[in-house]
C-alpha cells in the first residue's frame, strides 16, 4: 500500500485520460470498417486493460529487476523483426494467437531497457567502460543494429524514431557534449548523401514520400487524387475546422469529410486519427490533446530528474524521446509538417499492442518514481561532469 499511495498518481490520470480520449476517437475514426466504430473502440478497451494491469504490476516492482529483461526483450525483438522482414508482410506484422503486432515496438522497448542497465552496470566491472568513446559505440551497435534491420524493412517511421531516443540516452547517459556536437555535425553533414544515395535504394517510397513533401511544401503541382491525396484531405480536414470543431462522430450533412471518406478511412483509427480528431473537435480539441501530452511528457522528465541512478535517469529519458518522436511525427505528418509517415500516436490511435507496450514503459517510470528513496545495495556512481575539452 505505501507504493501505492506513493505513486505519481498525475502521471496516471494523465495516461488514463488520453486512453480513455482515444476510446472516443476511434468509435468515429472505425465507423467505415467492417465491424464498425463501436467493435474498435471496445478492443481498444480491453487493451487499456491490458495495458493499466501490466503497468501497475512494473509500478510496483523495483526497475532494478525489471531491467534485467532488457537482453531478452532486445534479442526477442530482433528475431521477430527479421521473421517479419522475411514473411513478405506489407504492414511488417507478425500473427500470434489470433493478434497482429509489429515487432518494432518489443525491439526498441527492449534497446531502451538494455542500454540503460548497461551504461550503469558495465563501469562496475572495468574502468575502461567509463571512456566516453566505449560508451558512444556500445550505444551505437545496440541502438544501431535494430535501426538498420527496420530500415531494410522499408518502415522508415519506424526507423527515424531510434535517431531521437538515441541522442537523448548518450545526453542523459553523460557524454561530453563535444562528442554530441560532432556527430550532430557529421549526422548533418551525411544528410545530402543518405537522401540522395541512400534512401532511394533502401525506400523508394519514403523518397517519394519526401519528394511528394517537399513539394507540397514550395507549393508546387501535386496530383491530389494520386500520390497527394492523403496529405492533402488529411492537412485539409484539419484546417477547416476551425476553433470548436464539426463535432463528434459527425456526418457529411455538417460538413464532415471523414464521413465522406476523403481521409483514408482503412486506416483514419491509427495512422490519421489526429486529423478525424482536428476535424471533429476543431483547435481547442487538438490543443487540450497535445496539453495532455506536454503534461504526460513533463512528468516523465520530471521523474528522470529524481531518479536514484543512472539506468533510471537514461529509461525514463529515453520513454520521453520515443513518446514525442511517436507524437511529433503522428501530428507533423497530419499538418504537413513532416512526411506522411504510417506511426501511430501513443495511448489514442487503435494500435493494440503498442498501448500495452506505452504503459509497460510507462510502468517502468512510474517504477522509477516509487523506488527513488530506496537505498542501493552497492553505490553507483554518476557520469562525469560533461564538458567541450
């Protein structure tokens, strides 16, 4: 009971109240489907459910243990991404039981467990694992190894979402900031070359995609009923809603476009389910959403800065870099701000097991929160202060 009432009972209403808000948008994004709105929205249910029991358990259970899943659940993750790769799967989805998942999420959810415990428990053994260098190429081949498989999977979305979580735990995981700017540099510098050499080989359609960006973007000639079609009805339903919105499950008498089909309705419960949100809840609906974000986000940072060790510091950073890539790109893409990326946004898109993974990882933070004031059997010593020289 004492870890109960010490939970950071913000961070759980916050999390409740953006999944139980996507319960509502998925009923009107569904109602196109087969099985209707309603079906979709009770699935998305029982996986908060799912997700809500699988949180309080990791809440309750000190991270120190939890992370020792890290190895299993990276290598787990890899073997699965490489058996989708393999499967011919156009959305690379695996078949379990009856449910589809996509293994990307158990990878990355595993890179980030694993590479926190390592940067904590590998100086233990030697001082040479306290170099900076080391702890740059272990981060690398650990973060870099499942990005390349999801790449040569053609799931760039998935791909660009390691590029932040991966800068953020060299940042909160001590490396000199002189290391940071220079690969920042070099990373800058390599753009020309990857967008030009390539991306094309890896992912014909994501260059299209940037193309296809680019262009809308300098206002140019776009083929609306082809190639544009979802980003502009998307960016569209978005921008004539104005303040209130056309309302809720709406329908093509007031004006609703997605009633009409115009937003790609096989997939407007995940992918494009902010823009069915913009149209149907107008700016204030959107803003209160993003509100819910900047919170839920704020006191995951929060936590990190109260966290007794390394390793809690690094995992619940690096939660807070993968939910905002996943939000950045979801929102961005919908507002043409970004390319049309197919990632869904966490705790509201119907994407079952990415909610339960959300709330496992989640989970982990709130962990870290509860078992902050517990003393250590061994100290653990803190990264060295960073500095350019």
């Amino acid at each position: 009971m004492r870890k109960i009432f010490g939970m950071n009972w913000l961070l759980v209403l916050t999390m409740l109240a953006l999944a139980i808000f996507g319960v509502y948008a998925i009923e009107s994004a569904a109602r196109h489907l087969p099985q209707g709105g309603e079906h979709y929205a009770n699935m998305h249910k029982r996986w908060i459910i799912l997700g809500f029991v699988i949180f309080m358990v990791t809440s309750l259970i000190d991270y120190r243990w939890i992370r020792w899943l890290g190895i299993p659940m990276y290598l787990a993750g890899l073997t699965l991404m490489i058996v989708a790769m393999k499967s011919g799967n156009e959305v690379h989805q695996l078949q379990l039981g009856g449910l589809s998942f996509q293994p990307t999420q158990l990878g990355i959810a595993g890179g980030i467990v694993l590479i926190g415990s390592l940067l904590q428990d590998l100086p233990r053994l030697h001082s040479l694992f306290k170099l900076p260098l080391l702890k740059v190429i272990i981060i690398g081949l650990l973060a870099g190894i499942p990005f390349l498989v999801v790449v040569q999977m053609g799931d760039m979305g998935s791909a660009m979402v390691w590029l932040p979580v991966t800068a953020v735990i060299m940042f909160a995981g001590g490396i000199p900031y002189r290391y940071l700017l220079f690969m920042g540099i070099v990373g800058f510098g390599s753009m020309a070359i990857v967008y030009f050499v390539i991306l094309p080989k890896e992912s014909e359609r994501g260059a299209g995609r940037i193309e296809l960006y680019l262009d809308m973007l300098n206002e140019r000639e776009v083929d609306i009923n082809g190639d544009a079609y979802a980003p502009y009805w998307v960016s569209t339903s978005i921008g004539k809603a104005g303040y209130k919105g056309i309302g809720w499950n709406a329908n093509s008498q007031r004006g609703s476009l997605h009633d009409k089909k115009y937003i790609p309705w096989k997939t407007a419960h995940n992918d494009f389910i902010f823009a069915v949100i913009g149209e149907e809840q107008g700016f204030r609906g959107s803003m209160l959403l993003i509100t819910g974000y900047s919170l839920l986000l704020i006191q995951c940072l929060f936590i990190a800065f109260y966290s007794r060790d390394s390793s809690g510091r690094i995992i619940a950073a690096a939660v807070v870099a993968l939910l905002f890539a996943h939000i950045f790109e979801n929102i961005g893409m919908c507002v043409l701000l970004t390319p049309i990326t197919g990632i869904p946004l966490p705790l509201v898109s119907y994407s079952g097991t990415f909610v339960v993974m959300c709330m496992f990882l989640l989970g982990l933070v709130q962990s870290i929160w509860v078992h902050r004031n517990v003393e250590l059997a061994e100290p653990v010593e803190e990264p060295e202060r960073r500095s350019f020289i």
